[in-house]
C-alpha cells in the first residue's frame, strides 16, 4: 500500500483488511513522504494488529511506482495485493481472489472494480466484449488496455515472481506520477495466464489525488503513455493490433492532453509550471509519433493539425470542437 498523505481515508482502508475472512497475510504500508497524520494512523494500527507493518521512503517519489516496489522487494510472500490508501475491499475479497488462483492457475486474478464515492458504488467496465470468465494469457490482452480499459486492472492479486522479472527485465528506476501504467503492461506480458473475478474492488473518486488534479504532474500521463508505445514495438510486431492500438494511444493522447491545457488555461489555472511541463511532453510526444503506422488509422484533418504543432493547436482546437458540437 503505497500512502501519500492518505490521513483522511487510511483508516477506512486499513479496516477492510483487517476484517479479511482470509487471515494469513501482511499488510505493508509504505509512506512516500507524507506531511500529514498518516504515519501515525499506520502506527496506531499496528499496535493493534501485528500483520500491519510501517515503512518509509525518506522523501516524495513522485509516483506509486518506487513505495511499492520498495514494499514488494521487502516481502517474501507468494503473493501480492496491490492496495491503494484510500481504496476499501470487502471482507472475503482475499478468500475469493485466492480461490480463483487456485481453480484457474492463473499468475494474476484481478477483481471487478468499481467506483466509490463513500457512499454508492459503480462498475467502472459496464459494456464490452471482453470475456471475464476465460482464462487469457497476458501478452494477448495488453492490447485491451491501450486507449479504453475493456478490464479493470486495478488491485487483485499478483505473483510476486512477476512483479521480480519485471524489476529485473525493465527498468525499475522510474518515479514519475503514472509509471504504474507501464508496469501494470509488463506486468500482463510476463503473465501466462490472467484470470478475474466477481470479487469488488472499489476505487476512491477522491478529488485530492494528484491524478486528478490541475497541477503539472498530470501531464506525466503522455510519458506513461509513450513509455508503453516503446514496451509495445519491442515485444510486438508492427502489424500487430497491440503495436496500432498503442500508437493511435500516443496519438489520441496528444489531442487530450491539448484540451485539457486548454481548458485549464481557459480556467485561468495556468502556472508556469504547468506550462512548461505540459509543452515539453506534449512536444515529446508528438516527436514520438509514427505516421507511417498510423496511415490510414486515425483521422486525416487530426493528422493535419498535428503537424501545426503543439501552441497552434492550443488555439485552432478548442475551436474546432466548438464547431463539431
């Protein structure tokens, strides 16, 4: 459990996991530099319940990506269950995941998320083709992740032998706000076999999360997904249905990531941080882009306006959409 001034929702967490019908498991909160009452919550916890441990990162890493690994390199367990501070699991979740593992064989089980605001709960995923009851190996469904999540792949329980290969494999130094979206595509590639189950996990629509927020570090989410673009044409053939769909992601990415600057300076929210952080990714992005894969892939008139760059789209496209209302 990565935490980063997680004060005002631990204690919700923390309590579904201690009422888990599944018993036998550690709980290892990793602090990543928070200023607020959460390590002593951790504290107060612990001394309550032994399977609840503290560790802490000297300083904010920037992302959820080195807290856990920090926490998973600790362990020794078989497996593990990614759980973020403010998000809350019901009682038998573990009971259930683990029976899935050991009816399917599977490397990962993940469970059926769903959206919480402290009161009511929504399925993230309501419609698609994706089959939840098959078995899948990993590598054939990365492509389900690229551009909509046709799966929640959230939470769950993973082999910690994965999480090892990928640290091994990749690199494993990353710390920018949404290196949790690279690995969670290592992850299902080194993956054999990945199966899910009806088992709730409900994510916290919790305004204060750094990846809701206005400020320059949301534009890390076009690193992210340019990051997985590059993991894509290294393990998968040009022609292949992952290698488009993660190049029209980079693509379609830029134009949101140009709205979003747009509306925020239309909200006169802008800061010069945000400014300068926002025009270098976007600019690496759009240098990132492959239009000999892309021919006849996306739109033409996106195609166009692309190559306009990054302050002329800022102005032609907010009136575009206008227009297209």
């Amino acid at each position: 459990m990565p935490c980063y001034n997680a004060a005002k929702w631990l204690e919700e967490s923390l309590e579904s996991l201690r009422k888990q019908t599944e018993g036998d498991f550690e709980v290892m909160v990793v602090d990543d530099g928070s200023s607020d009452d959460s390590c002593a919550i951790v504290e107060r916890f612990a001394t309550k319940d032994p399977r609840i441990r503290l560790e802490r990162l000297p300083e904010n890493s920037g992302g959820c990506y080195l807290p856990r690994k920090h926490g998973i390199t600790l362990t020794e367990a078989e497996w593990i269950a990614p759980l973020d501070a403010d998000d809350i699991v019901d009682a038998d979740y573990l009971e259930r995941l683990l029976l899935r593992a050991k009816e399917t064989g599977a490397d990962i089980v993940y469970p059926t998320m769903y959206t919480y605001d402290g009161i009511t709960s929504t399925p993230t995923i309501t419609a698609g083709d994706f089959d939840t009851e098959a078995i899948h190996k990993g590598r054939d469904i990365v492509k389900d992740t690229l551009g909509r999540w046709k799966f929640g792949a959230g939470g769950g329980i993973l082999r910690r032998e994965l999480y090892m290969n990928c640290y091994d494999r990749y690199d494993s130094s990353i710390h920018y706000n949404f290196a949790d979206e690279t690995l969670t595509r290592q992850l299902l590639y080194e993956a054999k076999r990945v199966a899910f189950s009806p088992a709730p996990y409900y994510y916290r629509i919790n305004p204060e999360s750094t990846s809701r927020q206005w400020n320059a570090r949301i534009f890390e989410l076009l690193r992210s997904q340019r990051d997985v673009a590059d993991f894509v044409r290294e393990h998968y053939a040009d022609d292949s249905e992952t290698t488009e769909e993660a190049e029209k992601w980079v693509f379609h990415g830029f134009f949101d990531a140009i709205r979003l600057l747009a509306e925020i300076r239309h909200a006169g929210c802008e800061t010069p941080e945000i400014r300068r952080t926002a025009i270098r990714e976007l600019s690496e992005s759009r240098n990132r882009i492959d239009h000999r894969l892309l021919r006849g892939k996306v739109s033409g008139r996106y195609r166009m306006l692309e190559r306009l760059g990054v302050r002329t789209n800022l102005i032609l496209l907010p009136l575009l959409d206008r227009l297209m209302k």
